[in-house]
C-alpha cells in the first residue's frame, strides 16, 4: 500500500524538509510517524543523511516505528533495528537505515559511540517530553550527542504537561539553545519568577507567556486532530463517591497529622510529599504497610464498587479502567476476577499487543491499565468508548494519551471520559491541577495552531 499523504501531512513534510532543526507537536492520529519517515526518505534520496536515530519510549520501539515502516510500501524497503536488549552492540554494527532506541539505553549508547566515527546524521526524539527535565540524567546524555547530528527533530502531542518550564530541555535537544538559549537558569529568569514555599514553584511574568508562544512559532509546527480529523465528541463526566466514615477517619489523620492507624499498627509519613502520595492510596481504597515488600492493608470498596456499577451500566460495552497502585490493581482484580486482563508493569511488549488486539476486536469486556505503561503507541479505538479513571493522575500527558488510546481518529462513537472521584479528599486538589495545567498547555498549542494556519494562508 503506497502512503498518499493528506495535505496538511504534506505540510508537515514540506516543513521539516526546510528545517535542520525542528518540531511537531501533532495530536495522536495525525500521523507523526510516516511524516518523519516521508521526510526522511525524501532526505536520503537528496543524499543530504544516510542514517537516523529514533529515541522513543520503549513500546513504540517494537510497535509503532516498526509497524508503520511495514505497512508502507514507500517505507518497507528502510532497514532497521532495535538497539534494545542484549544484542545492541551487535545490532550497532549493522548497516541499518534507521535505529530505534529508547531513552533508558542512552548510557550504553553514550558509552558504545565514544571515540569511533558517529554513525548516526538524524535525530528523531518521539515523545520528547520524556526530556522535559533538563536536570535528569537522559537529558544531560543526549546533551553530549546533540553536536553530532546534521538534523534534530522532535516529535509529541504533550509538550508542556506541567506548564511552559516543560518546553526548555525538549526545545535545547531540537536548537541547542538557539530559541530560548542554552541555560535553563536564565530561561526560568527571563521569563518566570519564584513562588510558592521556598521559591521553588515558578510563575509566569506578566506577558512572558505570549513571548515563549512567539518564540517558538517559527520552529514548531502544531496540527491540532480536530482541525484534520473527524473525531466524535469526548465527553467527561465525573462520578462522586464517598469514602465510609471508617475510612474517612483514617484520610483525615494522614492527612492533618502524617499518621494514621491500621489492623498492622501505625503508618507514617516523613513529610507532606509523602503525606499527599498516602492520601491518594487512601482515597483509592489502600495503603502500602511495607511499600519495598508490596504489603498493604485495604482499606476501602467505595471506588472498586463504582466502578463495577458502572461497567454493569454500560451493559456489556467494553471498559478501559485506570489503576495507579498494585493495590489498586489487586482490588480491582478481586472485584471483576483474577484473570481479568491488564497492562502495567511485568507485561510484555508482545502481551500487551495481544491484549490490544484483543480489545479491538471486543473480546475483553473489562482492561485495566496504568497510564505510565499505556500512555503511547497503542490504537484501541476500534471497539470501546469508556475509559474509567479509578485512580487519579497529576500527570497530564499521561491522562490525555490514556484517554488517546481509544479517542482517535477510527473511533466510531462517542467517548466517555468517567473520573471517579471520593469526596472530601486529595482527589479534588488533582482534578484542579490537571485542568489548570491543560489550560497552559492549551494555550501553547492553540497559539502555535493560529501561527500556522496564517502560514498556510498565505502559502
């Protein structure tokens, strides 16, 4: 089958064929992967690289990438190879077109490429927001490659979960610091102020927000799903519920005093931050007794039981329900049975595509996932529409690429986002923060978006 690109894909093409340097920040579905791969192709037949690296979170490794260089004609002829797992030394040493790695290979790659001819002439970081730190140690690793690469682009649909501050580490990978400039101190200076206890929450000077959006309108290309694709509509609806009297004495004591009791004695946490993590679990249904043993101590239904009333509402329409903790995931297990399946931590790459196929074709009434583990890379939009959130994120791009596996282009009906929320607890505190970190990022996007629509205008 011959890719036949849809116009706004062309764009993108046309865009990053113009740019040795650049980013697109498009919604899932939009086809990210064979515009990167059309670009690509078109780069190597101008003899302009030879190969690329492709950075991307371990799933779309084996999935993604691999998939969609197979399913294009255009594209099946690329070799490649996974640099994962105990062969990468030797897979290095192929002649390949393209190598895909993830970011926690970095070390060995660092150390594998060191004091030899760099092989690589294209850098493709997928979900760069993985890199949004620019104090973590992948960041400081990919730092001391950037130099080698004759293009650099990065690819993702959340690139400001947490605020704009999110925008510097993936944006020096692409530029260098030629947008925002190389250090992330006098970023923070420049455009943010301290806040908050001990300074260390940074708020946006009067105006800056409109000057990053300025910044970066000519070097990333944004294409919102919405714009391009016909989606059916999303819509969230939240779902009270309240914690036993038991239970809430509980909660209220981690949460006023840093200590609460159970049937195994005391738990205690060290300080507020641990505090607000034992809160979640409480107002999920557990709490960890011996977190490094796995033990924990149930503590509540109130959840689990909202959860399965609602999957008897939607009277046999398949649900994809979100679980944090192990304990989670056991209670929810013992609700709907042992063998209901799930995808998180300990499954494999090829379970989980199992699991997915599975989904789609309507075979699994009931699949849990953690978000960490399911947040890209999979397309479950052919058979369900609800996705149920028993617990909580503060992570917004793990929330909107969750809720992405099954709202994407495909998607027949419309999509029910359910949030399960207990009542009087931690539970509202996260939804706030999650809307108002969506509102910032919203606004990059849509300022982008604007950007480039006048672009094309006038084109």
């Amino acid at each position: 089958m011959k890719f036949a690109p849809h116009n706004y894909q062309h764009k993108a093409i046309k865009f990053m064929l113009e740019r040795a340097c650049a980013g697109l920040f498009l919604d899932p579905g939009m086809g990210k992967t064979s515009i990167t791969l059309a670009a690509i192709k078109v780069l190597r037949s101008m003899r302009l690289v030879q190969k690329t690296l492709i950075i991307a979170p371990l799933r779309v490794c084996y999935s993604t990438w691999p998939a969609e260089i197979q399913k294009w004609d255009d594209f099946n002829h690329f070799r490649i190879e996974i640099l994962h797992g105990s062969k990468k030394d030797a897979k290095l040493e192929t002649d390949a077109d393209i190598y895909i790695t993830n970011p926690e290979s970095l070390p060995w790659l660092v150390a594998a490429t060191a004091g030899k001819p760099f092989p690589f002439d294209v850098l493709v970081v997928d979900e760069s927001s993985k890199f949004k730190s620019p104090t973590s140690k992948r960041f400081r690793l990919i730092k001391k490659l950037l130099d080698k690469f004759r293009r650099r682009y990065i690819l993702t649909g959340s690139p400001a979960p947490n605020g704009l501050l999110d925008l510097f580490g993936q944006v020096y990978i692409m530029d260098q610091g030629a947008t925002f400039g190389p250090y992330i101190t006098h970023y923070r200076e420049n455009y943010f102020y301290p806040s908050g206890f001990g300074g260390y929450d940074w708020k946006l000077k009067e105006g800056s927000e409109q000057k990053i959006h300025k910044l970066l309108q000519p070097r990333v290309m944004r294409l919102a799903a919405a714009d391009y694709l016909e989606l059916p509509p999303l819509i969230e609806v939240n779902i009270p519920v309240h914690l036993p009297p038991e239970a809430m004495v509980k909660y209220l004591a981690m949460e006023k005093n840093l200590k609460t009791e159970v049937e195994e004695g005391h738990v205690t946490a060290a300080n507020a931050a641990v505090a607000t993590l034992k809160c979640r679990q409480i107002a999920n249904g557990g709490i960890y007794t011996n977190a490094d043993a796995g033990e924990w101590e149930n503590i509540h239904n109130a959840k689990t039981e909202a959860v399965v009333d609602l999957v008897e509402e939607l009277e046999g329409q398949p649900a994809l329900v979100a679980f944090d903790f192990q304990h989670d995931l056991a209670r929810l297990k013992h609700a709907f049975g042992k063998d209901t399946p799930h995808i998180g931590s300990g499954v494999s790459a090829k379970r989980s595509n199992e699991l997915v196929q599975a989904w789609n074709r309507g075979d699994i009434p009931v699949l849990l996932g953690h978000p960490q583990s399911m947040a890209h890379g999979l397309n479950m939009q052919e058979a369900g529409r609800a996705v149920i959130w028993h617990s909580l994120t503060w992570n917004l791009e793990e929330r909107e690429q969750f809720i992405r596996r099954v709202w994407r282009q495909g998607q027949q009906g419309r999509v029910f986002v359910y949030n399960i929320i207990a009542q009087n607890t931690i539970d509202h505190a996260i939804m706030r923060a999650v809307t108002q970190k969506d509102k910032s990022q919203k606004a990059l996007l849509g300022a982008l978006r604007d950007y480039w629509a006048e672009q094309n205008n006038k084109i």
